[in-house]
C-alpha cells in the first residue's frame, strides 16, 4: 500500500514538473514569435525577385522558422501533439476517390488482360493419336516418355533426363 502511494507521489510530482517545464517552454516560445514577427515586419517581401537576393533568403528563413514556433507552441498548449501515423490515417474525400480511382483501373486493367490472354496450349482433341511429321505418337508413348522424365527428375539423373527432349529442342520456334 505504501509502495503504491509512494509511487503515484512520485509520478505526480515528475508530472508537475514536466508541466511547469511546458509552461515555461510555450512562454520562450511566445517571446520568439513575438519577436520573430517584429523582424519580419521590419523587412519588406520582397517578391518574386526576392528568390535571389540575401533579403529574400532571410525572409523566407524567418517566415518558416516563424510557421515552425506556431506549430510547437500549437503542440505545447494542447499537450497531445498529433502522430503523423494518425494524421496519415484519417480519412478524407480525396483519399476515397483516389481509392474507388485506383480500384476501377486495376479492375479494367485486369479485365482486359483477361480478355486479351490466349491459351499457350493448343486445344486437346479427342482423339488417341496424333501426327508430326509423318510420324504417330499414340497418348501411351506421351505418358511413357512423361513418367520418364519424372523419373528422372526423382533420380537426379541429368542424362536422363536430357535424353527425354530432343536435341534441336531449343531451335524449334513454337516450342511453347
């Protein structure tokens, strides 16, 4: 019991100091702003040929450390700053159109892949030989030379295997 009192005085205490350590911290930086923004009234924009001179440069310096300071004392006096992981994930309408956008490509897209592919194979005909070059290959010959080549891939046997294939294999053009 005293354990636990003892460690919430502990942790109030270091609360409090954090909080005055804040309030102090947004006093600095409303002094900055403050002067800051007599600086910048000092100097005039100076334009778009501003870009390339030295007043230029300092200005545009001083209006984004400006913008900065707002958004720290911003983050001070509200005491729970924004994680950009949940500005990233609060929604808003730009971010559903572009996701009903993406969607209705990647869906046309892929239909018309679709409807362009063709089969690399040809068509299985019902019959029980077939024909290449004046020679008859029967479905017993296709599954002979099949079982062939996966007994030689259970095997590990190179030549075996190759012997399964012919040797212009690689020249032949409708391979595929």
């Amino acid at each position: 019991m005293s354990e636990g009192t003892t460690g919430d005085g502990y942790i109030e205490k270091r609360i409090a100091k954090l909080e005055a350590i804040l309030y102090n911290l947004g006093k600095k930086i409303e002094a900055d702003i403050s002067d800051l923004q007599t600086r910048l009234n000092s100097l005039k924009h100076t334009g778009i040929t501003g870009l390339l001179t030295d007043k230029g440069r300092i200005y545009r310096m001083l209006s984004s450390e400006l913008k900065t300071k707002y958004a720290v004392l911003n983050s001070i006096q509200t005491r729970v700053p924004v994680s950009s992981f949940q500005r990233f994930l609060r929604p808003s309408p730009v971010t559903f159109i572009a996701l009903i956008a993406l969607l209705a490509s990647i869906w046309i897209v892929f239909s018309v892949i679709q409807k362009t592919q063709t089969s690399p194979v040809a068509p299985f005909r019902n019959s029980r030989a077939f024909t290449t070059e004046g020679k008859v290959i029967s479905i017993s010959d296709i599954a002979s030379l099949l079982k062939g080549i996966k007994a030689a891939n259970l095997q590990k046997d190179l030549s075996r295997w190759e012997s399964r294939y012919s040797k212009d294999y690689l020249a032949i053009k409708e391979k595929k």
